[in-house]
C-alpha cells in the first residue's frame, strides 16, 4: 500500500509517523515544496527572543528524522495537479536550475497543505506593504523588516498578535496593536483575565479596540507610512504586520472535493473526503468545537496532530475511530504572566445556545506552610446554569507550573463535568505542596452559592 501526504505539515507529519507505526511495511512518501518539514507557524517571536538561534530551527522534525522511521519525504518538491480517478498527483522538483516533472499514484492521498495568513481587500499595493510571518520564507523576510523598525504596527490582538507584540517590546521597539473587536484576545479570554494582563502592559505596547483598519497609506518612497482607522485616526509606523488566524490552502483540489462554507475541506468523522481515497488533516479541516456540536475552525498545532493520527488510524484499521470534540485548548506567556484557557468562554457562550454563569477568584497561597509571595493564580469556571456542567475555564499565572492546571480542566470540560462532582474531587493534599482544599474544589464551592443566592 501507498500513502501520499501532500504536505510537511504537523498534521501531515502525524499522519506519516502513526502510519508507520500501525504498520511499517506500508510506503508512506510526504511531498513538501520547500525545505523544510514542520515548521512551526508563527514562531517569529521565538526568533526574536533568541530562543532559537535560527528560524530553520522553529520545527518539529526534518527530513533525516522522518527517513529513520521509514518515512520518504521529497522536499522542494510542488504538487500540481491531483487526478482523483487516476489515483494519482502531478509533481514539479526543483533542484537549482534542473527542473523535474513526474507523476505518482497512490492507495490513499492524505492532504496536508497547512494554511496561510490571507489577506483583505485592500489594494495590491497596500497588500504589498503588510508584512506576514507564518511560514519560514515570510518569516525570515519579516525578521529582516523588523531588525530596522523602531515603531510597528500589528494589525490583530489576539494571542498571536499579542505574542509578537510582547517578543517586539522586550527588544525597546514601540509597538501599536489594532483590533476591531471591543475588547482582545476576544476568542480565548475574558474580561476577568484580559482585565489583569493589560493593566501591566508595558509603556511601549499601545492597545487600540474597535479599529477597523480603513486604509494604509506609503510615503515617497513606496514604503510603509500610516494606516488610517475608524474616525479617520492616524497611526504611522515603520512595518505594518498581518496577526489574524489563518485560512486553510485549498487551491489544488478546491474543484476536486466537497468543501464547508468557510472555505475549509469537509470531511467525515473519520476525517475522510467526499472522495473515500483522500484524507485531510490539519489547519485544512474544520472540527466539532466542545459541548456545542458545531463544526469550528480551529487551527492549533495540537489539533493537526490528532487529525493525522484520526486519519492514519482509519486508513488502516478495520475498527474506525471518530475525531473527538475540541476544547481549543490554548497556554500563552505575555507580560510576566502565564495565561490558560479551554472550552467556551463567557462571551460567546449565547451564540451557542448556552445560558451560563462564571465564577472568578484569585488565589495567593499555593501551600498551607510554605509561604511564597509572588504566588499568584486567577481562574474562572464558565459553567451551564441548569445542569452546572463545565463548560469552559481560564487561567492566569505568574508561575509557568500552573499552567498544566489547563489540562486538567480540558479533561474535565471534555467529560461533562459538574460543579458537585468536581467540589467533592478527590486531589492530594500536602501541607508543603498544597492546600487543603484544592483550587477547583473551592472554585466550584463558589460557584454552587451563586447559583443558590
């Protein structure tokens, strides 16, 4: 059996990996236009803060490492055409100036292509002067752009736009973020939490809500020189950024299989095409999001994992396994704090139908002896008003070991947890360690007697 991926994707590497873990006898060959294989979107900031020494750097594996396991990859390699009554795909290598075409066909083809940062109906010149940064080549182009800023304008304040935000703060640049929501991080957070972290923004990180970006504007020289917002406000820069999520890359087979409305492939529980012989993974699909029943796009690195290994699990066994519900389980550090958040938030909750309460506290002692005055930790618990299931909560920390609380709490939100089963929880208790009543025991306390006020 062969299995093309196309693609060198985190989904489509989870696809290959768990693949060749069910059975290493099968082919498995992912095609990857450039030359790199698992890059991990985004990750400018962990560039500019010298986390990483080199952007090549920002992956999860390379070509030797997927040969050990017997995984084929031809890298700088394009795929053209898909010809699905065939089973086959059309391929372009290029090697410097020697150019190869080919043909090869496959048992089963898993599409893989990731997504790229789109862009609005502004001009082609306008288009132009945005600078994008999610895959390595605009990346590397971007982290040059920057090295000569000293004001930059990012156009979205959501967690991305937030992490380059703080990654450009650190290096003394003036930074100016531009949201057309009411509020930021509008999608993972509420007000409890986003409450906290912008009262200790840095002098030098600006926060403009409600823009909607009208215009941008270049000077004599054609370069980037202001972007005009709502009201005709002004705001000038050196570079303008692109921060917004994604759009799935779909132009290749877009004429080929069924897709959703929101331009994403739809596949089956299975993760199976309108075409039984292709799978999509990763930033491609879209996926049923927590208690909702709704097919959502959420394009996480984690969820391009699980669908590879969805995918590659249903190719081949005979016992089938459907995608489970999502909870968007995110973690982020911005300003000293660590941020968590999974399930629904407060604020979308109606548009799903819900009708829920939240409860919110925050806690400054992290074990009954020891002492420790920079502990700190905020959470809140979105939870449905009749049945007091958890529906979603959030974090925020100034200690990095909290965070794997989020985890926890996605467990509980994925398994209808109640507000009495999780206030009769059993958790450790160590004086040193902990308290005696744990966090999540005391926060559903609270929330039980608001609910009974």
């Amino acid at each position: 059996m062969r299995v093309l991926i196309i693609g060198g994707s985190h989904g489509g590497i989870a696809t290959a990996s768990h693949l060749k873990k069910i059975n290493p006898s099968v082919e498995v060959i992912i095609i990857e236009q450039s030359s790199v294989v698992g890059y991990i979107g985004s990750s400018l900031n962990l560039y500019l803060e010298k986390y990483v020494e080199h952007l090549e750097d920002c992956r999860t594996t390379s070509p030797s490492e997927l040969l050990t396991m017997g995984i084929n990859v031809m890298i700088n390699t394009r795929v053209t055409k898909v010809v699905p009554d065939k089973k086959q795909i059309e391929i372009v290598m290029k090697d410097e100036a020697v150019v190869i075409k080919d043909v090869l066909s496959y048992d089963y083809l898993v599409l893989a292509m990731g997504s790229s940062q789109y862009q609005t109906s502004f001009s082609e010149e306008a288009q132009s002067k945005i600078t994008n940064y999610k895959s390595l080549p605009q990346a590397k182009a971007a982290a040059e752009t920057l090295e000569n800023c000293q004001k930059v304008v990012i156009i979205g304040a959501g967690l991305i736009g937030f992490e380059l935000a703080e990654s450009l703060s650190r290096l003394n640049k003036q930074v100016i973020l531009l949201d057309r929501m009411n509020r930021s991080l509008f999608r993972y957070f509420d007000d409890e939490i986003t409450s906290i972290l912008l009262k200790e923004l840095p002098e030098n990180v600006e926060l403009y809500l409600n823009s909607n970006v009208q215009k941008i504007e270049v000077d004599a020289n054609r370069k980037f020189k202001q972007v005009v917002i709502n009201r005709d406000t002004v705001i000038t820069g050196d570079a303008l950024i692109y921060a917004i999520n994604p759009r799935p890359n779909i132009e290749l087979i877009a004429d080929l299989i069924d897709l959703n409305h929101d331009g994403t492939i739809k596949t089956n529980e299975y993760m199976q095409t309108s075409d039984p012989a292709i799978y999509a993974v990763g930033d491609l699909v879209s996926v049923c999001f927590s208690q909702t029943n709704t097919s959502s796009y959420i394009p996480l690195v984690t969820n391009a994992y699980r669908t590879g290994i969805i995918a590659a699990t249903n190719i081949l066994l005979d016992v089938k396994i459907p995608f489970p519900t999502v909870q968007r389980t995110v973690v982020s550090q911005l300003f000293s704090h660590y941020l968590g958040s999974t399930g629904i938030n407060e604020s979308e909750a109606p548009y799903f139908g819900f009708d829920v309460l939240s409860v919110s506290k925050t806690y400054r002692q992290s074990s009954l002896i020891q002492s420790d005055p920079y502990f700190e930790i905020t959470l809140k618990f979105v939870f449905e008003r009749n049945t007091k299931e958890l529906l979603g909560a959030q974090l925020l920390a100034n200690h990095e070991s909290t965070l794997e609380l989020i985890n926890t709490l996605s467990a509980l939100v994925t398994k209808h947890t109640t507000l009495d089963q999780i206030l009769t929880m059993d958790f450790y208790f160590n004086p040193k360690f902990s308290n005696p009543l744990h966090f999540f025991n005391d926060l559903a306390l609270e929330g039980i007697l608001k609910l009974n006020k």
